[in-house]
C-alpha cells in the first residue's frame, strides 16, 4: 500500500470536473485507491465521493492506492493533480 500526500493547487478545487477526471483516472486501474482531508477515507473512483472532500486550492489531500498497479496509479494521479488536472489557471 502506497500512502502520500499531494497539494491541491488549482484555483477551483477538487470541483466536480475535476473530481470527475480524478475519478475517471482511478478507475483505469485495479488497485484499490482512496482519498482524504481530514478523517475517513474515501473512494476515489467516486466522483461524489471525492466531491465530499471539499477539497479547495491549498487543501493537503492524502491519497492511497493498494493492489498490483498500486505505484503507476500514484505516479499517474500525482502528475494529474500537480497539472491542476489539465485546467488553465
């Protein structure tokens, strides 16, 4: 099981296109794969789920991923959030 810690930077937050791009990325692969901000883990496969979060621009959001494809799926969600998920500022 992989744990980390990723910065949300997009001016708009983990909002519903950009849960959903989470979402949609998550479910490409086998492992298990949630998230949070603070207290109970969610699943990120979920576009709801991640939209709970209220995950704003300078939100700390814990992702785990667990299961085979567990590194390429971090490595892969890492890069989309560090690309604020493929927005323009």
């Amino acid at each position: 099981m992989l744990t980390e810690t990723i910065t949300i930077i997009n001016k708009r937050g983990l909002h519903a296109r950009a849960a959903a791009k989470f979402a949609t990325l998550s479910a490409q692969f086998g492992c298990r794969t949630q998230a949070r901000t603070n207290g109970s883990w969610v699943d990120a496969k979920s576009v709801m789920s991640l939209m709970l979060l209220a995950a704003t621009q300078g939100t700390d959001l814990e992702v785990s991923t667990d299961g085979d494809d567990e590194a390429t799926a971090m490595e892969t969600i890492r890069a989309l959030i560090n690309n604020r998920f493929e927005e323009e500022e």
